[in-house]
C-alpha cells in the first residue's frame, strides 16, 4: 500500500520533486576523486567546489545550465586551483577518467566546458586567484587578529592568450594571511 501510495503521489506531482542542487551533485561527484588527496587538501577542493556553486546562483545565466555540469565544472576549477603542490595534476586526470567512467560525455560536453570558464571568470573577478602556492604556516596579517583567515590575492603574472598547463606555477600566486 506504501508503494502504491508513493506512484499515486508522485503521479499527481507529475515528478516535480525537489530537483537535485549543484552541490548535492557535488557531494556524489568528490566521491570520484582520488582518496590519495590529503585529507586537507580533500577538505579545501570540497569547501571550494561549494563555494563556487554558491556563486554560480549569483549569475542568471547559470539558470539553464544542469546543476551536474555547474559541479563538474566546480570540482575541476577546485582541483585546478589549489595548484600542483597540493594536488598532484594526474589527480585531476584520474577524477575526469573516473567521471567519463560513469557515463558523462565530458570530452564533447560545451556546457561544461561553458560552466567551467564562467565559474573560474566569476572566481577571479570576484578578487581571488588560482592559488599555486602553499600558504605560509605562521603568516601574519598584522592586523592584531591572529585566528583571522582572509586570501588576498594578485597575480603573479600576466596570463598569456597560449595556455600550458605544465606552467600553471608562472600563473598565478596566492598569499594567504
């Protein structure tokens, strides 16, 4: 009776449940990501992958756009942007295997590849950059707070229109104080 109960409910609601978020695919997508991340940097890809969810509903044009392809986008900027020295690039490699694995057409996919330069476009003009560095260990913001965390941000260079990847590190540097 339960069964028949749930079919006549969801019938009448024509399946317009609540529809699955960016970041509860998020959520099942950081499963695909290699356990062999530091459970920090784990902890970081996953905070920021969130972050830029969040700040894909500032922009209207994400409206149309799956909430599974604004994940994959946020997932593969957050890998990106904590840099080669805290996550190895062939992790990022391992995680879009593991994602075409399971069935998303990612090679073909331009709404991906749209979500991902629009969250990394909306990331950067918001103030922060791609972070490339290990933050300092006892950095001091001088400003008498000391359990105060803030990223300030400048670019180390200027970006050059022939991108390689292999030289990320000249891109970009973060200091966090």
């Amino acid at each position: 009776h339960i069964k028949t109960m749930e079919d006549s409910m969801l019938q009448c609601l024509k399946w317009y449940v609540h529809p699955p978020t960016s970041f509860a695919f998020c959520r099942d997508l950081m499963r695909l990501v290699s356990g062999d991340i530091a459970p920090r940097t784990r902890h970081d890809v996953t905070e920021l992958a969130r972050f830029l969810t969040e700040l894909s509903v500032c922009d209207y044009w994400f409206i149309t756009k799956k909430p599974s392809s604004v994940a994959l986008a946020a997932i593969i900027n957050a890998l990106e942007l904590q840099g080669p020295r805290r996550v190895d690039p062939r992790y990022k490699v391992d995680f879009l295997h593991r994602v075409a694995d399971i069935g998303m057409n990612i090679a073909n996919d331009e709404e991906i590849i749209e979500c991902y330069e629009k969250l990394r476009e909306m990331y950067i003009a918001g103030g922060y950059t791609p972070t490339l560095e290990e933050p300092a260990e006892n950095s001091s913001s001088g400003n008498g707070n000391a359990n105060a965390s803030s990223a300030n941000v400048s670019s180390a260079s200027t970006v050059s229109s022939n991108s390689d990847e292999s030289n990320d590190e000249d891109l970009y540097q973060l200091e966090c104080v």
